[in-house]
C-alpha cells in the first residue's frame, strides 16, 4: 500500500474508495462550544484531511456541512474530493424512518449526497424527536426491530445493499477504527479500567524513535493494516499531527509488538444500555 497524505484512498470492493483517515467530529454538545466544529471541519480540509466522520446525534452536523460547503466555495476543495460518512441514528432503525432521516441529514449538511451512511449502534430506541428516550423514572425506552430490515433500505448513496450484504457475508469488509485514540475518556459512556492509550510506553518509546507522537503510531499502526481511521480532534496542532502519519512506517517487528499490547478490553463500551435485548457487546467480536 502506497499511501501518501496527497493520495491516501483504499480502494471498496464495489469499485468506490476510502480516505484511510478521517476527521471525527462527536464532542459532548453540552460541553463544545458552538462553531468548533465548524472551525476544525475546515482546518481539517486546510491540511488534507478528506474524509469527515459525523452523525446527526452529534448535533453538529450544520458545522460540518457549512464548513465543506464553504471549502467548495473556496476552490479549495470539490464535492467529489471529500468523503462524508453519515449515520443512522437508534430511534431511526425501522426500515421506514431510514429514508426520512437521511433526507434530514442531507438538508442539515445542505449537500446532495453523502458517501457512507451507517447505522451509530445496532440497538434500536422508542422512535421519535426524542434523541435519548426515556420514561419519567428515568429507564431508557428501548424498541424492537429487525436490524436485517434496517440494511434493506437504500442507505448508501454509492453502494446497493445486495453488494454490501455479500460484502459483509465475505468478511471483506474495510474496516473503519473508531475512537483510534483511545477516546476522550468520558465515563458516562467508557469504559476506564485501562489506562489511557496515550501513555502507552512502548507507543512512546516508538514515537520517539521517528520523531513522532504516540497518537500517530497508533494511527500509523492502523493506517498500516488498512485499516480506516476517524481519530477526533477540534483542536488545530493535533487535526494536524493526526494526518502527519504518511511519512513514517513501522517496521514488521514493531508492528507485531504493538499487537502485543491487545488486553481486549474495549473503551467504547456504552454500559448504561448493556441490558438492551440488543445490546452488541455482550459478544466477542
Ligand atoms: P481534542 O479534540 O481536544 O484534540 P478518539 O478519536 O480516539 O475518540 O480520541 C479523541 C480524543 O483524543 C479527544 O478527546 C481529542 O481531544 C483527543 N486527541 C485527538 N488527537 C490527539 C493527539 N494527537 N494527542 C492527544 N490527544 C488527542
């Protein structure tokens, strides 16, 4: 894989590619002040970031659709050079609502199309304008559906579902790495018990070795493996390190003792629904 930072597509088995690199764009909305986002969006696409990560549930997606829009009109960027991946949200997950809240999205970002839309978590909430249902005693108001129905739908402008099924039924699937970082460490939805990723010794010492930061040799060691990543930053100078992973790489033996450092423990661990029937974590995979 030749991937450089002008050129770092990897190709879909429909004939469609990746930015092997994404900006993330989910940050607390309660806690994020208004236009960040925006602001990261367009200092992201400024330092070759093409590929956006984002989501209705983040409440942000007006910034990052003003933000491609107005690099467009820049001439800095044309439609066709940023990949924008979109997702589905849980009270969304009956086939019948795919649509509409897709058509929401595209009117949120003011684009005609998106590249990639995913459902967020395969468990399905009450649907309605409620983001996070829950009853007066506080219980999380959870929903059936048939997550099968769910993919039946027209849901990626660029694939057709019969592919992408096959697709997935082969196991030969691109795989995108959220939360590459380790995440922001939020308990009310992480799990804490290992230490922050960040701190890693021997990601350290590597890093060191290149002149590079722990956070870009773990990008990097994903990047290697052709694996997607969508670390998230609003913050100028790390947007910037993040994409700084293309002029380094790993040598066989070092990528073998980052894997050495699995403990199997995922960060993202969403606990406060772990008793939904659905609840996709309960299984190892
Ligand atoms: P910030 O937005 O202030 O940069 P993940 O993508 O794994 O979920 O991680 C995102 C978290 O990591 C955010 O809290 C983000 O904060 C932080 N982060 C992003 N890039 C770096 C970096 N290069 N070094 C340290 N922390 C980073």
């Amino acid at each position: 894989m030749d991937l450089s930072a002008a050129d770092h597509r990897i190709p879909l088995s429909d004939g469609n590619s990746i930015p092997i690199i994404g900006l993330g764009t989910y940050s607390d909305p309660r806690l994020t002040p208004k236009g960040i986002c925006k602001t990261s969006v367009k200092a992201a696409i400024d330092v070759g970031y093409r590929h956006i990560d984002g989501a209705y549930v983040y409440q942000n997606e007006h910034e990052v659709g003003e933000a491609i829009r107005e690099k467009i009109a820049e001439g800095k960027v044309r439609r066709e050079d940023i990949f924008y991946c979109g997702k589905l949200w849980c009270t969304a997950l009956d086939p019948e609502n795919v649509r509409p809240c897709l058509e929401r999205t595209l009117k949120i970002l003011q684009l005609d199309y998106i590249d990639l839309y995913i459902i967020e978590l395969p468990m399905a909430f009450q649907p309605g304008d409620k983001i996070y249902p829950r009853d007066e005693n506080g219980k999380w108001l959870y929903h059936k559906t048939n997550l099968c129905a769910t993919w039946e739908v027209e849901c990626h402008p660029y694939f057709i579902q019969t592919k992408l099924l096959k697709f997935c039924q082969q196991h030969d699937i691109v795989i995108v790495a959220y939360s590459p970082l380790g995440t922001s460490r939020d308990p009310t939805w992480v799990n804490l018990s290992s230490p922050p990723l960040l701190t890693d010794p021997l990601l350290k010492v590597l890093g060191e070795k290149y002149n590079k930061t722990a956070a870009q040799v773990a990008l990097r060691f994903n990047v290697q493996r052709g694996v997607v990543v969508i670390p998230k930053s609003f913050n100028p100078e790390r947007i910037k390190d993040n994409f700084q992973i293309f002029d380094f790489s790993l040598t066989e033996e070092e990528m073998k003792s980052i894997e050495t450092l699995n403990k199997n423990v995922r960060f993202v661990e969403m606990s406060m629904w772990s008793d939904h029937p659905e609840y996709p974590f309960h299984e190892e995979y």
